[in-house]
C-alpha cells in the first residue's frame, strides 16, 4: 500500500548559532509529530553574512545530530579531541550521548554555502552512552540509479540492496539523497510502522499518485504509516531527502541544545553544564 501524504510544511526562516540565518524545516513545535526525528534546519545561503558566524561553542546531551553537506565546508571540534571538515557531498553523524561540547564554523567557496543538519533523538535507555563522533566523506557514500534518470545516494539504511556507510546506528534510520530527472517515478519499500517524511531541495513533484498537487522546493512532506512511497517528479527536475525511522515513543523534555525524558534530567544537565561536571570521563 502506498504511503498517502499526512502533512505539507513550508520551513520558516530563523537565527540560530552565533547569528546564522537558515531555513527550520521542523523542530520544537513539531515534537512528537515525526518521533524519532526533532529538528531539520536547512542552512543554504549565497551571502558569507548569513552563515559566517556559525555556531561556536556549545554543549549537546540525548541527541545524535547529523550534517549533510552540498556546498561549502564546516570546521568541527569537539570536546573528545576530534578535529575534521566536512565538504560538498560530506557527512558528519555525531551521538552527543552523555555529553559533549563542540562548534561548527562554516566557510562558502565561492560564497556559496549549503547543506542540512537533522537531529535524531536517543532512547532513554542511550540517552547516557558514550558520545561518539563519525565522519564520512563523499567518496564513501554509494550511488545507485535504479532507473534511468534516477540517482540515489545512500547515506543510511538500504536502498537497491545497497547499503550506506553509517551501521550500527541507535535508531533504525534511513537517509537518502534522491534527484530524478523530469516525468520520472520512484518508488521505496519503507518499514511499516516508521515514520517518514521528504523535503525537497530542488524542483517540484507529486509525493502521492493520486494527487495532482505538485509540491515545491523548501516544502516538508509528512506521508502516514503504509508499505511504500512513491514520488515522481513533473516537468522538471526534482531533488529531496527522504528520511524514515524507527518511533521511539517516549517522553520529550527539551531545552536548547539538551533534549531528555523528563524536566529533571534537563536540569541535571545544565546544572553539570554550569558546575564543569557535564562531561563524562
């Protein structure tokens, strides 16, 4: 049975970091709309003002937050000694777990700078492991096309019996970049039960066969629970994330950059935040 659309979001401008003006596809407001998931922000800009002051110095803790990069890179250091930048086609998939304090300085090339970063909440029974932090560059990320004008890149989860580079993940989760050329249709077998959304990043195209309404660039797209979705793309190109994932179905208690289960562990948090105990040996 074919996924039919639950929702249609438009992302909202708004200020995070230091002062960076991006696109927040989901977030606070959404909670518990796509459990696992809790926020999206699209970070896409042609102007070094909007973005140049990136997010320096900041703790996370009951989070993995995953960047995805298409253009520009991101300097990242974290509290565990990890250094590295990420570039065009480039993923970061950090598990804050019990704690860590990192920043995240973009730079444009050519002005231009591009990609998304998506938090997956930690179940409680993860909520206090050990953070760890992975990179994954471009060239370790597979693409497939399983039909003509259609490519897929599979950063997470299967898809043409292709596997991506990021396993052993908390969550099941599955994050694929998909661009299709025009008068295309694609279709994906999706776990029942997993919550799924797509956001489009380029072009238009219609997220359910039986409705006529194309859906646009920066528009979040919410399906409901069923076996697969299928998508084509109209008259021009369409580019979007499509991402799914297990339901955790717990409590959300979430401040900033903390998010727990309940408002005590949240002030646990930031009071080991304020005394120097909030990270974990």
């Amino acid at each position: 049975m074919n996924r039919k659309i639950e929702s249609v979001f438009k992302s909202k401008p708004t200020i995070e970091g230091a002062g960076v003006n991006l696109k927040r596809v989901f977030g606070y407001n959404e909670v518990p709309l796509l459990d696992p998931f809790l926020l999206l922000d699209d970070f896409r800009s042609r102007d070094p003002k909007d973005y140049i002051a990136g997010f320096p110095w900041h703790p996370h803790r009951g989070i993995e937050t995953v960047t995805y990069m298409l253009e520009g890179t991101v300097e990242h250091g974290d509290s565990m000694g990890n250094k590295g930048i990420i570039g065009p086609g480039d993923v970061q998939w950090m598990t804050a777990g019990s704690g860590i304090i990192h920043q995240e300085m973009p730079k444009g090339i050519n002005g231009h700078m591009g990609g998304f970063q998506l938090w997956v909440n930690l179940p409680s029974t993860h909520k206090m492991m050990g953070p760890r932090y992975r990179e994954i560059k471009k060239e370790q990320i597979p693409e497939i096309s399983p039909g003509k004008g259609i490519n897929i890149r599979v950063i997470s989860g299967e898809a043409g019996g292709i596997k991506g580079p990021v396993k052993d993940l908390v969550v099941d989760s599955e994050y694929l970049d998909v661009s299709m050329e025009p008068n295309m249709e694609f279709i994906h077998k999706i776990q029942k039960g997993y919550r799924v959304f797509a956001y489009v990043i380029e072009g238009n195209g219609f997220f359910e066969p039986e409705n006529s309404n194309s859906i646009d660039r920066e528009h979040l797209v919410i399906f409901k629970d069923g076996d697969n979705v299928q998508i084509s793309s109209g008259d021009q190109n369409l580019r979007f994330l499509l991402i799914s994932g297990k339901p955790i179905g717990e409590p959300v208690a979430w401040y900033g950059p903390i998010v727990m289960n309940t408002r005590e562990e949240l002030e646990i948090a930031f009071e080991e935040y304020r005394n120097g105990t909030f990270i974990k040996k």
